[in-house]
C-alpha cells in the first residue's frame, strides 16, 4: 500500500509540473522571417531586410481580397547601429513578433562586405539563441541585398527557396558555386591562416521590375535571381570574385565537387568531347621540408562520355586511355589556376594552412602569423589527377562514326 501511494503521489506531482505552456507560441502572432539583407547605409549604420512569409499566400496561391492578387511574402526594413538594433526597430513596423528560427538565407551586400566586412555582423546572428547558424550566407553581386530580398521569384514562391535551391542544384551539377552556411564561414575565419569563401547571387534586369507580379505573370521574366561566382573573403572581408575556371577549381580542391562537365579537344576541334563526371575525391596532404611547408593535391576522378562532337571509335581502349590523359590534363589546370590565383590575394582559401596545422601543428606555430602574406604566397604545390571513363552512355559506337562511315 506505501508503494502504491507513493507511485501515486510522484504520478501526480508529474502531472502537475509537466501541465504548464511557459514557452508556447501561437503562430496567428508571428511573422516568420525567411530570408535577411543586410546592407550599410550612408552614415555607417546597418540596413535590414526582412522577406515575411504571407502563410494564406503561399498556401492556397496567390489570392488577394476583392478578387487582385498580393504577393507570397512582405517586406520590411529598418536600420540600426547594429543588428539587434535594426531588428528591435523593425518590430515598431509589424503587428506580429518577429520569428527567425525559420530564417535560412542571410544576404550581404557588396559594399559592406568590402568595407566592412562580416565579422560584427556575424557576431550580432551567432548570439540570438533562435537564429540557426545553419543559414546559407550569400553575398549580393553589384547590387544590395534589399534588392535580392525584395525579388519576387516564379516557380518558388518564396524567394529565399529560389536562392537555396539554385545553389544546391548548381553546386550539384555545374561546380562554380557552393552552399556555404553561417557556422561554415565562421569557422573559416576563425581558422589560423585561413581565408573563406561564399557564393555570390546577382539581380539580371530591372531591381523596381521584380518586386511587381506583373514580373511573376510573364513565360520570360525580365528580372530574376542568377548564381554569380564565388567570394573570397579575407579576414572577414571580401577582396576578389571567382568565376569559371578559378571557381571550379577552387570548389575542386575544397572537395565539394559533387557533379560537373569537362570539355576535352579532338583532332583540332575545340571542346568536342564532353566527360561527365560521377564520383570525385580530393584529398590534401602536408610536410615541412627544410624549414619550408610543401602541399600535396591528389584529385580521383570516375566519369562517363556525354557529348561527342567529332567521330571517334571508343571501343579502342587506345583511344579511351588518350581521352583519360585529356580529362586529367584539364583539371589539373583548373586545379592550378585556382591555386595560382588564391597565392596573388595572398588568402589561404583552400585551406592548406589548415592541413599543415592539423598534420604538424608544433611547426605550423612559426608559420601562423605570416602564412597568408609570407608562406601561403610561395607555397609549394604539387597536383596529381586520376581520371577515368567508366561507360559511355546508351552507345558504345560514336553516331557521327556511322554517318561518316555510310558516306563512304
């Protein structure tokens, strides 16, 4: 009978302390906020952004009252002489309390990643214990980050989805951008001698055009949002653009690579052949030679044969061997360019200082505070590149090989 009465009174001390809702948010009192811009003003302060999900908008299309339309999401903005600030003031402007935990796109625009670069404001996100570090962090391209915020985007009816789906699926299949998150940039900064890098999005056409639905209403809209480079940013700010080639192999090095085209020549015709890559690895390796760091790249590539432009027998092992040596010639020029061009802005992106520290960090300790200005600048690299076809497609025999074959 005392256990029983015990068990009973411990059941009903439970129920009473598990009963309470302290923390409960009903969502008729939120705005959810999907995507920030954060921009510099004239005077120095800091100008936020805020894309707002219309919950009614996005789930039952774009219906408004009176028979109009009214877009997926509202914007506001406020500025301050900090985050918090900027925020605190942009709730003087909504009826409903501002809600980031759902916030997973931050934009910065390009002059106040060059001037002032993201360190404070980084610091000001870190700190709110509902804003996720899991954020994507892009950098806005020749123009503010209100003005990407602002687009209204077809397909996606929220436009910070546009953005994180571009990127997902460009660094997916193309390889000259990559999905950076908050907690990932800020681990690179934090890094000793290390520099980082973000994806860059561009505004093409007309900023006033895209934030109207007539934008939304056209099989061609003249304004929509584009994947533009990559940034790299040295001590937190940005100092220099990466595209094409540089992009790539950077992505390359970093091992981040997960799907691409290499375009190969033949018997003098340029770009003919085109290799699709499948499964990719890069690793990085470090040694201290007399005194000196030296880095090793190794690059493994397995591929199949999309494109042939030119008539060419793939059933010739010969011949396959002589597209591999191409494929392999080409990354590893993509793979030097972007070295060559991370030692002139002198900013160890590709994180080799990092691999020496990990690998022999008593040594690295001499090199810390003059790696990226001394050592990173004269770094010795040395590139190997594995590649091979592993099918080619639904044909083995070439289509132009029959064509030119029945004309004989």
């Amino acid at each position: 009978m005392k256990r029983k009465g015990f068990l009973l009174l411990v059941m009903m001390t439970m129920t009473i302390l598990l009963t309470s809702c302290w923390s409960k948010k009903e969502l008729t009192d939120l705005a959810i906020v999907s995507a920030m811009g954060i921009d510099e003003t004239k005077d120095g302060r800091f100008h936020i952004t805020l894309q707002i999900i219309n919950p009614g908008n996005v789930a039952g299309g774009m219906q408004g009252g009176g028979g109009g339309q009214s877009p997926p999401i509202t914007i506001y903005s406020a500025s301050g002489d900090n985050i918090v600030e900027a925020s605190r003031r942009a709730s003087g402007r909504i009826s409903r309390r501002l809600y980031y935990a759902h916030t997973n796109l931050v934009v910065v625009g390009e002059k106040l990643a060059r001037k002032e670069g993201l360190n404070t404001l980084i610091d000001g996100l870190d700190r709110d214990p509902e804003f996720r570090n899991t954020s994507t962090l892009v950098i806005a391209k020749n123009s503010t980050a209100a003005d990407l915020v602002k687009t209204l985007t077809p397909v996606d009816k929220i436009p910070a989805n546009k953005v994180l789906k571009t990127l997902e699926f460009t660094e997916r299949k193309w390889g000259e951008n990559v999905k950076t998150s908050l907690q990932e940039v800020m681990k690179s900064i934090e890094s000793p001698g290390r520099g980082a890098v973000v994806s860059g999005f561009r505004l093409v056409g007309n900023p006033q055009q895209a934030q109207k639905l007539d934008n939304l209403q056209e099989s061609a809209p003249e304004a929509t949002l584009r994947a533009s480079g990559i940034a790299v940013l040295k001590k937190g700010k940005l100092v220099d653009w990466l595209y094409g080639k540089p992009a790539r192999g950077t992505v390359w090095i970093l091992d981040k690579i997960q799907g691409t085209d290499i375009n190969i020549d033949w018997e003098g015709r340029k770009e003919a052949i085109a290799y699709q890559t499948v499964r990719q690895k890069t690793s990085v390796s470090a040694q201290v030679k007399n005194g000196q760091p030296h880095i090793a790249v190794h690059t493994r590539v397995e591929g199949d044969i999309g494109d042939m432009e030119v008539p060419v027998d793939i059933t010739n092992p010969k011949v396959i061997t002589e597209i591999e040596q191409s494929v392999r010639k080409e990354i590893k020029k993509e793979l030097k360019t972007a070295v060559e061009r991370a030692q002139k802005n002198k900013t160890d992106i590709l994180g080799f200082g990092e691999v020496v520290h990990r690998t022999r960090p008593n040594q690295f300790k001499k090199f810390k505070t003059e790696w990226n200005d001394v050592y990173f600048p004269k770094l010795d690299v040395d590139i190997t590149v594995e590649a091979y076809v592993r099918r080619a497609g639904l044909r083995n025999k070439s289509f132009l090989s029959g064509v030119k074959e029945n004309q004989k």
